[in-house]
C-alpha cells in the first residue's frame, strides 16, 4: 500500500491521514472547532483502528484526497487563530 491514505468518516466530523501501519493524524471537527492529533500507533485498539481504515472502512468511512484534507487542515489552523 502506497502512503499517505486518506480516509474520513461518513459524518465527515473527523478526517484521516494515515502515513503508515504506525502513525496516522486525525482532525476531529468538534462544533465549529477542529482538533488535530497526530497518534503514534502502539496498542492494539489502535492497530485495529488502522487496519480497518485501510482494508475495511466502507461501512463507516469513505476515501478523501489530499486536497481535501488539506483544506481542512487549513480551516483547522484559521479556526484556531480566532
């Protein structure tokens, strides 16, 4: 699998950047507020959490581009400033 994939939840209130099995950066959109938190993946749950946003997401996440993400990186980074 090429890295970085890029994934979000169906209710589009968080959005994904995996760059490996190992480290993935989640924005959380909480109200009008976003979150960013890049996770380091060390237990279980996480690997799981992982695993299923790569192989078997369809039930529950759907595939974003790069701009997209990155778009909502920036409205992440304004937001904050305000």
């Amino acid at each position: 699998m090429k890295f970085p994939v890029y994934r979000k939840y169906l209710n589009e209130m968080s959005y994904f950047r995996i760059d490996s099995p190992d480290r993935f950066e989640e924005i959380r959109r909480i109200g009008s507020r976003f979150l960013i938190t890049t996770h380091e993946v060390k237990i279980l749950p996480e690997r799981n959490m992982v695993h299923d946003l790569l192989h078997d997401y369809k039930s529950f996440a759907v595939e974003t581009s790069a701009e997209e993400y990155d778009q909502i990186a920036q409205n992440a980074a304004k937001s904050d400033r305000n």
